[in-house]
C-alpha cells in the first residue's frame, strides 16, 4: 500500500527561516521592502497577494513529490476553501486538504463547493475535519456548542454531506440539521467524494474518528505515545466494522549532516522568549499531551528532543504543533520509516519556509525511505486492510 | 467597465446626467482615487452605468436547447468524427469553461461578473473564487442565501478573497428564496423571519469585519469577542446587492445594500421613489441596478429575426411570437428561450424576466431610461456567454462612452 506524502501550505504567512520568527511572506508582517506577496516595487506595493506565494509553494512540492498540501484554518489564517477555489487551476496533480470545522458551514452548502471543486480540480479535494479545540477560539467563529456536542455535530454533519452527495432526495432530521428533498444537481452529484482526514485527541474525536475517518491524523508524538494513540482508534474502529488508516503531521528540519541541523535550531532557540519556556497554555487535549511529554521549564533545546531526533520546541520557533523531527536527511527517513512500521499510512510534513524546504525534503529525504521492508519486520505492524 | 483616468478630475466636468437622476449621485462623481496596480478593484461608480453580465453556472451552449458546454450534460457535446484528430478528451474540465467566461468578460471591457445563487448549478463561491483568480480588473459578484454559513464564516471567506484579488468580490445575499428549495438547502426559515436573520447575517458579517473585538448576541448569531485581525481587518467589505421589492427587502436594503438589484418586471420607478427614502432615513445611499436579458444585432430586423428563431427552437409556436410591450419595449419571450429546460429538481433560477431586443441602439435607448430613473448598475444576461459577450463589449458598451466620458 503506497505512502501517501503531503506538504503544507502556510495560510498565515511564512518567515524566511526558523533562525528568526519574523514573518516576511504575506500580510502578516508590516509590508517593507523585502516583504513578498505583496512585495514593495517602486515604493509600493506591488499589487501581488498571499495567494501568489501559496500559488509557489503548491507548485513547489507538487513538483518535488508531494501528493498535495494541507491548509490549516484558524481565526488568524487565510481560509482554505476560498485558497482551494483560487488555486484549483494552477496545479496538475496536486491535491488541496481542505481543513475546517463542521459547524461553520451548512453541510448541504459544504457537499455544493466540494463538489463544484471536485469538478474545477479532477477530484483533488481532501477534507481534514476538526472539530475545535473549544474555549475562547470557538466563540470567536459565533459556535456555541459544547466540546462534546461537536463532535456529535460533526457526525450529523458528515451523514448529511454523504445524504445529499450522490443526488436525493435526501430527508434527513436530527439534533443539529435538518433537510428536506436535498441532493446535489445532476453534474454535480456522484462526484469522487473526498477522503477524510480526521483529527482530535480527546474521547469524544477518537469516537467520531472510528465512525468517519479515512484516516485518523495526529499530530507527532513519542512514538509508543503514538502507537498507544492508533491502537486506541483501532480499537474503537474494529468494534463498529471499520478500518481506519493513520497519518502524522510533523515538522521536518533535515540537513545534511545532523550537525548542520542542529545548528539551525541552535540559532533560532537564541530568539527564543525565556517566558515561553515555562511551558504553553491551551485548551485542546491533543496540547496538553503534547505538553506533556516534556518535563517544562526546559533550559537548553536539547532537553527538548525526548527521544533521537524526535524534537518538542518546533511551536516555540513558528508556532503551530511541538514536535517534529530534527537530524541528518537519513535520520529523517529512518525516523519516518519507523513511523511506517508502527502503522503510519500517510504524512503531512513541512518545513520553513515552506517553499525551499518542499524542494529540500523532497528531493534528499523522500527518495531515502524504505518503509515497506521495515513495516514488514516490525513487531508493531499490523495487517492492513483486511478488517 | 468604466475607464479609469486619473486625467479627469470630474469635479468641474459637464455632468452628463440626466436632470431627473437623484442629487445623490452627482456626489459620487469624482469620488475615484488613484489606487496602486492590483489594487483598484473597490470603487465607487462615478455615475455613469456599470455593466456586468451573468455567469451561466449550470451549461452554457450555443442556443437555448444546448448545455454542452462546461460539461453540464456529459455526452451531449458533439463529436468530432473519427477521421479528425481530437486532443482535448482528458485536458479539459468543466471549470475551463467557466474560466473562459470571466476572462471573455475582463477581454471586453465588462465592468464585472454575477455568479447567482442556484441551488441547480455549481456552487457560486467556487467558481466567484476562480473567476477572480484569474482576471486582473473584474469585479465577481457571489450570489448566496443567509443559510449557507455563519456570517464569520462567510466574513471570512471572503476577506481570503478580497486580499487574494484587490477587493473585487461582492455579495448577492438571496433572501426571499422559494420554501421547497430553501427546505433542500437546510433552511426551514419562513416569511418575515428571514429578512430579520438576514438582517443579523449582514450585522454580525460586517461587525467581524470591521471591530477588532465585537461581541453580538441576537435571535439567531451569537459572537464573543470575535472580529478579524491584520491583515484580515481593515479591507473594504464585499459590496452588498440585494432584491426584492417587499417592505421588508426595502427595509432591509435601505439599511445595507450598496446595490439594490431589481428586474424588469418589477415597478422599477417606484422601488426607487421607496428605497431613496427610507435609504435616506437611514442616512445612507443605495445604488439601484436592474438584472434583464438582452438580444443586440446589428438592427432590429437581425436582432428579431434572431428572437423568432430561438423561440421556434425553444419549442414556441412561429406566429406566437410576443410583442415587445410598446411603452417600455421590453419583451417577455426570454422566458422560454432563456430557460426553456427544466434542470435540477431545484427548478431554474435564471431570472426569467422580460428583456431588451433589438439593434443595439435600441437596447441602448432601453438601458438609457432606466438610467434617466436612477438606475446605474446593469446586470446582462445573454447566451452563449463568451460570444455575446465580446458582441456587447464591442457594440453595446461603447454607446454609453459619453456618459462614462462626462462622469469623470
């Protein structure tokens, strides 16, 4: 079963390197000379938009071997239907993982753009569902519903999407949505429908993920840590009759020698803020674990690397998930071969930036990995697809 | 569509309008500034007519019985017989269709692109996103109703948007949607409520937009200390169009339409003489447009021969052809040769209204007494989109150069 391997587009803007956390790609930063997208030409700007640099980046690990790009969603963040639908035409082969909170949109309104995007791609669109992390953030997006309930929500929400997908007329009436006589138009119905990838860390996600993931994605965490994790949804999945795959989303800094990659870390720890040290706060459990697997306050980033090259300070440097891998460019696939072989179908990598290092990791970690022979001499492997 | 010349100030310039046109819009003249390439995509119309036309999102083809274009009904498109070489099979979707469309648009000269809600057709949003990504000056309006998302939501798509595309998207928020398709879509809302979920939809939308930390606590959104941050705060909010010509759209138009669309079977002289006032209750200023059909030929002999020929297509009987109204000109078979096929179990959402037809002087004429009425916004339909298109950005267009000229 081939490795599914995808890159990420930033929607909030990129910094140059993780040396500085100084955002010089996008709005998000004041636009100086030196800025991109928009850049600064003759004094002004020069009319080109984020858009442009996301644009570079899908083309960038489209090329260099990656099967698409995952677009987060944040209240701070581009948004990614509206980045998908821009960027449908610019790209070949390149598919656009859409994530996004349920709740937001109606599903019916939600089956109508993924279907007319199926259509303006080829049937490149993946969803990455989340369903919130709760607190502040949600009442941000005017949601209301409780931790639990979402999830509850998100399951009504995919029964509808599925309901009306393939025409109707679809009824369908429940807690959150109702509809009566729905379905897609004719062109639009029967449609590839997108593969799922489903987050959260929490009771409530690893129960919705057994009931609709194609693949439960997690961020990176110690490898038994993670295993423990999968061996979990597995469970929950085998005892409804399903059978989902397992992803990982990590931050990749692969150099040539391990050395030279430390270094690099090396030179953004020095930016570092001490108070950040102490450790984070946050609210959603897949965090708090991630928190967890460090003994904080942490002193040099070295305490941060709970086991070979595996590394919990990448949020401290950009922002975003704590762990990812740190080493040489055969470190790097040797760790992701051992990700196989503890059951990993697919991964979400990135590297900052996000354009130079798609071309760096695909071009000397990827043509490394092993997996399948390793998968196949694993203790930890399991048989798959045939539950 | 309107040139823009930082050359011509406007404010000492003859004014070309009409002397029964609203004192209102004598103030947005001149208005124009300046702005950096790629950045000129928000603008207030210094008062001459503004032209769009309508994106066909469920087929296009060359007459009304023919949807073989953008793949809409698969296997209906000719064949080329076997002896020519055919390289398309496999590079071509239905969105190169669509794309075609908007940049036919932006070719000629055409101010912007509406993309109308229909539940039968593709989904708007979509193909707005991909017809602004692909011009430099088109102006895409998004036509969709209150309960396709949380006005957060929707606020913020479309700040993607705006910053992807220099500000050139707008919104067309359907309101009065037929019960059965509203059901299919989710939406159980009946009568008055709507226009005050709307109302909320529109308060909340532009409240994110603009306030770094709104709070709002309505019947149907609630929003805690939300509001965008840079670079999503501080653009211009999407135009708003809206419809309908109950007191209630009134009410609601007066409060936030930039453009109130109305078509030409609705008593347009008296939605205006209504809307200004309550627009002025409020202390704002409403834009009036008026979305119709149009069949434009070298001359009215052409352009009706052309009429008949589509109605005897569109299955109408050869001498029932109708007679233009003889005050207003507009004729009423676009009916069936705009819509002739039922698609969709969501029944059809062209507009169905009567049009112009005729040489394009007389469409001119037409369109200039709605402009003597106050209306400035003219949305056009005509099939097939990227030919009649070019047609009316060559031939129609340049008739209203005086006024564009004289509005600056």
């Amino acid at each position: 079963m081939p490795i599914d391997i995808y890159w990420r587009i930033a929607t909030h803007g990129d910094q140059q390197s993780l040396r500085r956390r100084a955002s010089s790609r996008g709005e998000w930063a004041p636009v100086v000379p030196g800025s991109l997208t928009p850049g600064v030409r003759d004094g002004r700007r020069d009319g080109y938009s984020y858009v442009d640099h996301m644009a570079d980046v899908a083309r960038a690990s489209e090329s260099s071997g990656f099967v698409g790009g995952l677009l987060p969603s944040f209240p701070f963040t581009d948004d990614p239907w509206a980045t998908s639908a821009a960027l449908a035409r610019e790209t070949t082969t390149y598919r656009f993982m859409i994530a996004y909170q349920p709740g937001f949109l109606h599903p019916v309104q939600a089956a109508r753009m993924s279907a007319s995007l199926q259509r303006a791609t080829g049937g490149r669109v993946v969803y990455n569902i989340i369903s919130g992390g709760g607190g502040p953030g949600q009442l941000w997006w005017g949601d209301r519903v409780d931790h639990d309930d979402r999830y509850a929500r998100t399951s009504e929400f995919l029964d509808v999407l599925k309901g009306v997908w393939n025409g109707g007329p679809f009824d369908y009436e429940g807690r959150f949505y109702r509809v009566e006589g729905a379905g897609l138009p004719e062109p639009l119905a029967r449609q590839p429908f997108p593969e799922i990838y489903f987050s959260g860390s929490s009771k409530a996600a690893i129960e919705a993920a057994g009931r609709h993931a194609d693949y439960y994605l997690s961020w990176l965490e110690p490898f038994p840590e993670l295993a423990a994790k999968f061996a979990q949804v597995r469970e929950h999945s085998t005892a409804i009759g399903r059978a989902p795959k397992f992803a990982v989303r990590i931050d990749v800094l692969a150099r040539e020698t391990e050395e030279a990659a430390w270094d690099e870390i090396r030179r953004g720890w020095a930016h570092v803020d001490p108070a950040a040290l102490r450790g984070a706060d946050g609210d959603s459990v897949g965090w708090l674990r991630s928190q967890s697997f460090v003994s904080w306050p942490v002193r040099d980033f070295r305490e941060l690397e709970v086991s070979p090259n595996v590394w919990g300070g990448f949020h401290l440097l950009r922002g975003g998930p704590a762990f990812g891998l740190v080493g040489s460019y055969q470190q790097v696939a040797e760790r992701l071969d051992e990700l196989i072989g503890i059951g990993v179908d697919a991964f979400i990598l990135a590297g900052v930036p996000h354009l130079e290092e798609a071309y760096r990791v695909g071009e000397e970690v990827l043509p490394l990995l092993r997996g399948h022979d390793i998968r196949q001499n694993s203790p930890l492997s399991v048989s798959k697809g045939s539950i | 569509m309107i040139a823009q010349s930082p050359d011509h100030g406007g404010s000492g310039g003859r004014s070309a309008l009409p002397a029964g046109r609203p004192d209102r819009l004598r103030g947005q003249q001149g208005s124009l500034e300046r702005l950096p390439d790629g950045l000129s995509g928000q603008r207030d119309f210094p008062g001459g007519p503004d032209f769009l036309v309508t994106v066909p999102t469920r087929g296009d083809g060359r007459d009304p019985l023919r949807r073989d274009r953008g793949d809409w009904q698969p296997g209906t498109r000719r064949p080329l017989p076997s002896l020519v070489t055919d390289l398309r099979p496999g590079a071509f979707g239905p969105y190169d269709h669509l794309a075609h469309i908007g940049r036919a648009a932006e070719t000629a000269t055409v101010g912007g692109a509406l993309v109308p809600f229909d539940p039968g057709g593709e989904e708007s949003l979509v193909v707005a996103a991909g017809l602004l990504r692909h011009s430099r000056h088109l102006r895409v309006v998004a036509g969709f109703h209150p309960g396709i998302a949380t006005p957060v939501y929707a606020a913020k798509f479309s700040a993607s948007l705006q910053r992807f595309t220099g500000n050139r998207l707008g919104w067309q928020l359907e309101v009065d949607l037929d019960p059965a398709v509203a059901r299919s879509q989710g939406d159980f809302l009946q009568g008055a409520d709507r226009y005050a979920r709307a109302e909320e939809f529109l308060t909340v939308a532009k409240g994110v937009w603009h306030e770094e930390s709104y709070t709002y606590e309505g019947r149907f959104y609630q929003v805690l200390a939300g509001g965008f941050q840079s670079p999503n705060s501080g653009l211009p909010f999407p135009r708003v169009h809206l419809t309908g010509t109950s007191p209630e759209a009134l009410a609601l138009s007066a409060r936030h339409a930039d453009v109130h669309l109305f078509t030409a079977d609705e008593d347009v002289a008296a939605g205006v003489a209504e809307l200004e006032g309550r627009a002025a209750q409020e202390g704002r200023r409403v834009a009036y447009g008026l979305r119709f059909p149009v069949l434009a030929r070298d001359d009215d002999d052409e352009a009706w021969e052309e009429a008949r020929r589509l109605w005897v297509l569109a299955g109408g009987e050869a001498d029932g052809l109708p007679d233009p109204d003889p005050r207003t000109g507009l004729w009423r078979g676009f009916g069936r040769i705009t819509d002739s096929i039922p698609l969709g179990r969501a029944g059809s959402y062209a507009t169905a209204s009567p049009g112009l037809v005729g040489s394009y002087e007389t469409v001119a004429a037409g369109i200039r007494a709605y402009l003597d009425q106050g209306v400035t916004t003219f949305v056009l339909e005509a099939r097939p989109a990227i030919e009649e298109t070019y047609r009316l950005g060559e031939r129609l267009l340049p008739l209203f150069g005086k006024e564009i000229e004289h509005a600056h």
